[in-house]
C-alpha cells in the first residue's frame, strides 16, 4: 500500500502508527506540499492534502477513515473492534479530538515549538490565549474520560493513537499534564509502543537538532 505522507502532520502520525501497531508495511511517499501535491495524489484526493492511501488504486483520505481500513485488514488486532459500543467509543474520541482538543494543541504546538523552527518568526503568546485556556479545560474532559482505563474505549483502540497525535509537540510547546495524571499516565503508555517511537521518531528528530 501507497501511502502519501508528511512527517510532521499529525494525521499522517497517527496512520503510520495504527499501520506500525498492525504490522502493516506502508510504502510511504514523503510530500512537500509547498511544492504542490503529485499529480497521482491529487487523483486519488482532488483537495491535495495528506494523508492518503493507495491501496491497488483504491484511494482513501481523511486520517481516521484510513486508520479504520487498516484496523479492518487485521480485526484480531482489536484496534477497531465489530462491537458497536466500542465502536461508538471509539468513534466518539475520535471526532471530539478532531473537533475539540486536536485545534487548540495544534495551535499552540505551532505557535510554540514549530513556527521558529520552520523560520516564520518568533512566538506569539497573544495569539494562543483562548486555545491555551481550551486545551487546560480539554485535558480535564480526557482525564475524566479515561477513569481507571489504561485505554480510552476500555482496549486499545485507533482512538487512543488519534488523541496521542495531538501530544506529540507537548514537551516543546511546554504544555504541561502535571494536572491531570490520567492523561500523563496514558501518553507514557501509549508512547513506550514500538510502533509509536518508529512513527514519531523523524518528528523527535527534527525537534531535538
């Protein structure tokens, strides 16, 4: 399978994860979409934007889409389960980050850690005041959420990798989990799996040269 990535999108972090956690092998092909998106990308999903994956022509975009196909090609792996209550779960976390805590992390990690980083100026604290105050009433909603589960929908799931995407510039950007040790204690869980340390490792990398 084809997989059209950026090492520094969240979203493709996470499918490379869920691939790295299923054995699933991805031939992937790195994208500077500054230079504009390949004309065999732009194909398989007309809004340019990564990631996508070409499975024998078969073309899917949208991060959780993608990680969900690749749960279904090796359903003992439990990471997208039949049942639909933890589907639902599953589900649930999924969109709540892409909608709520996924934004304001984002923005803040930009701000913070990769804007000086990728030359576009020094940080901006004014312009990260209302998503710095969103991602302390967040943290809080996830720290509930997770309760006494090692894992978000109770196994792990393609949910708990889409959430641990948005962490993964937290150290940088100096967004702190002191206050909620439920989160603190699922991102070291989650983060100690192979399969993560290989997906993030060009992100690490570039934040430590």
């Amino acid at each position: 399978m084809k997989f059209y990535n950026a090492d520094f999108s969240p979203n493709c972090l996470r499918v490379r994860a869920v691939a790295n956690e299923l054995g699933i092998k991805l031939d992937i092909v790195d994208v500077d979409l500054r230079k504009g998106a390949p004309d065999a990308m732009k194909a398989l999903n007309a809004n340019g934007k990564v990631p996508v994956l070409d499975d024998k022509s078969f073309g899917l975009w949208e991060s959780r889409a993608i990680s969900a196909y690749l749960a279904g090609k090796d359903p003992a792996k439990r990471l997208y389960p039949d049942d639909i209550v933890k589907r639902a779960l599953i589900d649930q976390w999924s969109y709540w980050q892409a909608i709520h805590l996924g934004p304001a992390m984002q923005k803040v990690g930009f701000e913070r850690a990769m804007k000086k980083k990728f030359g576009m100026g020094e940080p901006d604290e004014s312009k990260i005041v209302d998503s710095v105050a969103e991602i302390d009433k967040f943290l809080k909603v996830l720290d509930n959420g997770l309760g006494d589960r090692d894992w978000i929908a109770g196994d792990l799931s393609i949910a708990d990798f889409a959430l641990a995407s948005t962490f993964m510039f937290r150290d940088a950007a100096n967004i702190s989990l002191a206050s909620v040790p439920r989160v603190a204690a699922w991102a070291e869980r989650l983060e100690s799996r192979d399969s993560w340390k290989k997906a993030v490792a060009p992100v690490m990398a570039f934040l430590a040269a």
